[in-house]
C-alpha cells in the first residue's frame, strides 16, 4: 500500500510540476481547486473507512454471505453520493472560489479546468470503493499495484496533453484532468474485471441489508466523513489567509499541500491497510492485538517521519528547485518545507489514531480529535504565525498546530487503550461490540 500510495500521491505532485512550468498563474488557479477537490477526497475515504470496517468486523464475527451483500450495497451508495456531491460543487463553483480569493482572471482558468476534474474525482472515488472492498478481505495487493498503474498511465499522458506533441499545442491546465481520467478509466476496468471474479458481492437480500445496515454503517460512515471533511474546510480557511500574501505564496503553498500528502506516503498506506486488521481484532474481540499492532505502528510513524523530515528540510533548497522554475515560488516553497516537514511526525500520530478509532468502535472520539487538530490547534496557530511574520511565521504557526495535535491524540489514545473496562469487556460474552462466537482475529492474507 505504501508504494501504491506514493505512486497515486506522486502524479499528483507530477501534475502540480509540469503545470508549474505553464506558469504563475495556471498553478494559482490549481492551487484554489484543492480544498473543494480534498471535499470529494474527505467524503470517499469516510465512506471507504466506514466499507473496510463494516466489513471486517463481519469477517472477523464470520459472517461470510452478510459480507457479500455489503459490498455490493456499499459500493453502489458510495458511487451515487460522490456523484451528488460532484453535481453539487459544478453548481457553487462560482461564489465558492470568489469568496476563496480567486479574482476574475483565476476564476476564468479554473471554470475550464473544474468539469474534467470533477469527473476525475468521481472516477477516482469509485476506484477507491473498490480499493477499500478489496482491502477489507485482506487483499491489499492489488490496488497497490493498481494504483501504481494509474500513476504511470497518468505521468505518460500529462505531459503529452498540457503540452502537446508536435504541430499540437496541447490542452494545458485541462490537460492534467484529462489525462487523470484517462488514468483512473484505466484503473476501473482493470479492478471491474477481477471484483467479476470474486465471490464478494451478492444481489440477493440487498434491500432488507439496506435497511438492516443503514443505521450501523452511517453511525460510522457519519462521523468518518465529518473528521475527513474537516481538513478541507480548514483548508480552505488555510488558502484564504494565504492569498492575502499574493498569488506566488498560494502557487507554492499549493505545491507544499502536495509534497505534504506524498511525504505521508507511509502514514496514509497505515491507515488504510490497518483499519481492517483492526476491525477483525475488534469482531473477535481480541484486545491484546490491539494493544501489539498499535504500538508498532506508531513507532513506525514517528520514527519515519521524524527522519524524513528532517532529511527534506536540509535539502529543502533543491527539493523547491526541481517543483518549482519561478524563483520566487522556489523561496517561499522552500521556506515551508523546512517548518513542515519534520512537524508530519506528530501529524502522523494524530492521523493514525483517527484512522484506528473509525475501526474499533469509537469514531466519535475519533471525529472529535480531528476537529480539534484542525481548529483548536491548527488553524489558531496559522492564522497567529501569519499575523507575527508573514510566510514564516505562518510555516511556524502550521508546524507548531501539528505537534499540539499529535501530542492531543498520544494522550487520547492512551487513556483509552489503558482502561482495563476495555479488556474485561471483551470476556463478557456476545452482545453489542463485544466478539460473537465462531470471530478470529487474524491477519488478513
């Protein structure tokens, strides 16, 4: 999962650099699409949480003919709220990226480039149904690989379509969309053909599943979707005070807001292969596992990301040099990823706390502590940092919020973890969360 995280957050970033090379202005335009794009994002991986967790925990009780109305169930309602939600943001384009800062000029860029991205959202929301389906049943493989394939289709065509080859001029900001939906067009057929080969879905009995399933997957699709929705919210409060600064500081605050997420490659590969081992440990009732799993996997995150941040700041100079030819978005870049890069370490922490929370049975708790991260620590932070230096003080501001973060959830999760109620529990037989008969705890194949 980890090398198919950095391959898809990579075109991303790819993306972001060749239309750097089209100028100021284009990657500005961009640049203001991120937060309604991190929308989309945040609604799919709430509902993707919600699908590897309701799952799992299925699995792990045994209920193996349940499971497979599920998935079918999910993924159809998965696909048609995306599709409202894309619809949605087509309508309120207009005054939602006035109000955002994006004058006249920008706003004309992006009206041409916002329906190619939109389907390429959707496009990617289905795929990433599909991924979660897959990893729920402990198959973690293939959307790696999938993933990886998008990427290569989508490096392929991005310079092919924003600059053109030869007489053709090519599309150029649109171009970066177009080529992504080829891309996750691609990566549909390839995961429609083999979920056709799988047991997994099942028609029969899916209206009474619907009914029977409807309130236990919104009570963790609900709170999911509102802890994924906030960083876009908050980012786009975040653009909002960075476009007092002129458009060079939003054009390379946009490229730190892709660099962060492919940074984050590890901690985002945790959170999505995790939730399902988690969520079997959880139908089993199997709490020592819990305990052994979450450790380790903290300290792979801390450690990591400690020692990759550390490595970018010192090269931030020449990192900036390649995403960036304008010299100053190369400064301003460089000056953010030398506060935020090693801040990630803390951000991880906080972040795989909420992915584990949606899987064992607490996403309030979990929803809570990402609005909190974002608007009890982080955005106070930003906004303090603007207002005392300019960009600096903003990266400082930023930096600071995560590390208030991350110590928030070490605390949460070990006043929750460490309550012996939560293992007693586990002996007192079937019964809400608690293991059924016949539950394994194992990891998934």
């Amino acid at each position: 999962m980890a090398i198919g995280v950095l391959a898809l957050l990579g075109f991303q970033l790819v993306d972001s650099a060749f239309i750097a090379r089209l100028g100021t202005a284009p990657l500005a335009a961009q640049s203001f699409t991120f937060p309604l794009s991190f929308l989309v994002i945040g609604v799919q991986v709430g509902l993707g949480i919600a699908i590897a967790a309701m799952i799992s925990r299925t699995l792990g009780a045994g209920e193996q003919e349940r499971a497979r109305r599920l998935g079918l169930l999910v993924l159809l309602v998965g696909a048609a709220l995306i599709a409202l939600l894309v619809l949605l943001l087509w309508w309120v384009q207009e005054p939602v990226f006035a109000r955002l800062g994006a004058d006249a000029a920008t706003r004309e860029l992006i009206r041409i480039y916002w329906a190619p991205q939109l389907l390429a959202a959707w496009l990617g929301a289905a795929l990433y149904f599909g991924y979660s389906l897959f990893r729920a049943h402990g198959d973690t493989r293939l959307p790696g690989k999938l993933m990886v394939i998008t990427s290569l289709v989508n490096l392929t065509l991005d310079p092919l379509l924003i600059f053109g080859i030869g007489p053709w001029d090519g599309l150029g900001l649109p171009g970066a969309a177009w080529a992504t939906v080829i891309a996750f067009s691609c990566g549909l057929l390839v995961l429609g053909r083999r979920l056709l080969r799988t047991d997994w879905l099942a028609r029969d009995g899916i209206a009474a599943e619907l009914r029977h399933s409807a309130r236990p997957f919104a009570g963790i699709a609900g709170p999911a979707m509102v802890s994924q929705l906030m960083p876009p919210l908050a980012a786009m409060l975040a653009i909002s005070v960075v476009a007092d600064l002129g458009d060079t500081s939003v054009a390379a605050w946009g490229l730190a807001s892709r660099l962060e997420t492919v940074s984050l490659m590890v901690v985002l590969a945790m959170t999505m292969s995790l939730p399902p081992w988690l969520g079997r440990c959880y139908g089993a009732g199997d709490w020592d596992q819990v305990h052994r799993l979450m450790r380790l996997a903290l300290k792979v995150v801390v450690f990591w990301q400690l020692g990759l941040g550390l490595v970018m700041a010192a090269t931030a100079s020449w990192v900036a040099l390649v995403l960036s030819g304008n010299p100053e978005v190369r400064d301003e870049l460089a000056t953010l990823i030398r506060f935020l890069l090693p801040s990630y370490a803390l951000l991880g922490v906080c972040m795989l706390v909420v992915s584990a929370g949606n899987a064992l049975g607490w996403p309030l708790r979990a929803m809570l502590l990402s609005c909190a991260r974002l608007f009890l620590f982080y955005l106070p932070c930003l906004w303090l940092g603007a207002q005392w230096g300019s960009l600096t003080g903003l990266a400082l501001g930023a930096a600071v919020g995560n590390l208030l973060a991350g110590l928030a959830a070490w605390r949460m999760l070990r006043r929750i973890l460490d309550r012996p109620q939560r293992r007693s529990r586990c002996r007192e037989g079937p019964g809400p969360h608690r293991p059924i008969s016949g539950g394994r705890c194992n990891r998934p194949n």
